[in-house]
C-alpha cells in the first residue's frame, strides 16, 4: 500500500505528460490535414485557370501550382509521420495498459518505452510543436483578418453576421489551441530531455561497471 502511494505522483505525472502529447499528435495531424486540404483546393482551382491564354496568367497558374504540390507533398509527408509517431505511442499505452505485472514494473516500463519514443522521435516531435505554434498563428491571423473584413463590410443581415462571427470565434479558437498545446508541452519536452541526458550517463556507469568486472 505504501509503495503505491509512493507511485500516485509519479504516475499522475506521466499520464498528464502524456495526454498532453496525445493531444499534440492529434492536433499535428489535423493541422497537417487543413494545409493538405488548402493545398489540394489550390491545385484545383490552378489546374482550371491554365485554361487561359494570357501568358501572364499562366506563369502564376504553374508557379502556384508548383508552390501547392510542395506544401501538398509537405503536408501528407508531416500527417504520415506524425501518424506513425501516434502508433506507437498506442502501442506502449496498450502494452502498459493491459498488463499484470506489480505497479511499479508497469510504471518503469513505461517510463522506459516513453523514454525510447522520445529519443527517436525527437526531431519529429520537434516539428509537431513547431507546425502546432505555427498552426496558432496563422489562425489567429485569420481571425484578425476576418473581423477587420467584418467591420469593413458590416451589414444588417443577421445569418451572415451570425456566419462570419461564427468563423472568427472558430478561428481563435484553432489559435489557442494551436499556441497551448505546444507551449504546455514543452516543459515536458526539457524534462525527456533531462531524462535523456540522465538515461545515457546511467548506461556509461553501467558500461563501465561491466569492462571493470572484465
């Protein structure tokens, strides 16, 4: 009993840390998915206004044609990625989840299994909370720019007004999550990093406890 109250803190605090990075992984690919969407509509919408003759026009239509299918091929390159950094982050929730070992084995082996996601899914991880803050920005943006054309172009018509309204709430919306989830994360990014740091020189110890032995 004493042992597993020992265990509450430290096991409240790894799942907080990761809801926070399950929260993150779903954010990332939904991100992920709105600039592919973008991307794609801007294809299409390019792909039809090559059908004019002016000389000037197409250039823009194959220049932003050539800028859509970079972002597209960025965007679905990022949602693959992050997908499988969500698998296996499942796959240690399962493992860890299910089985019947004593509350203390179970909390050091996910310890260790998060331990090893983390190190080398890193950069990766990195980059979610980078595309997340950017994410946040670029709908805040929207936002602004959405009540500024609101204000510009304001009319009595309530369904419209209700509509654009709605728009600039969501968009906010998107923007603090977007800048949330990141900054939260963080702090648990500089304690893996710690970890890390930690983990390695225990394995130099170790390792040289072994050529000592020898």
């Amino acid at each position: 009993m004493e042992m597993n109250i020992e265990l509450a803190p430290a096991e409240t605090k790894i799942k907080k840390e990761m809801k926070h990075f399950m929260a993150l992984t779903v954010m990332s690919i939904a991100f992920g998915g709105i600039a592919l969407a973008f991307a794609i509509s801007s294809i299409t919408v390019n792909v039809t206004a090559l059908k004019t003759t002016d000389s000037v026009g197409l250039l823009n239509s194959f220049s932003n044609l050539a800028i859509s299918f970079v972002v597209a091929g960025l965007a679905f390159w990022f949602i693959i990625s992050t997908a499988e950094v969500m698998s296996k982050f499942e796959e240690i929730q399962e493992e860890t989840d299910g089985g019947k070992n004593p509350p203390s084995e179970r909390l050091t082996k996910r310890i260790v299994h998060l331990l090893g996601l983390y190190r080398e899914e890193k950069p990766q991880i990195k980059r979610m909370i980078l595309v997340s803050k950017i994410a946040g920005v670029c709908f805040f943006v929207n936002a602004i720019l959405q009540a500024a054309l609101l204000i510009i172009s304001f009319t009595a018509e309530t369904g419209d007004l209700i509509f654009a309204v709605g728009g600039i709430l969501v968009s906010l919306l998107m923007g603090m999550v977007g800048l949330f989830l990141p900054s939260s994360f963080q702090k648990y990014s500089i304690c893996w990093d710690e970890r890390i740091v930690k983990s390695e020189d225990a394995e130099k110890k170790f390792a040289s406890l072994m050529e000592d032995v020898q």
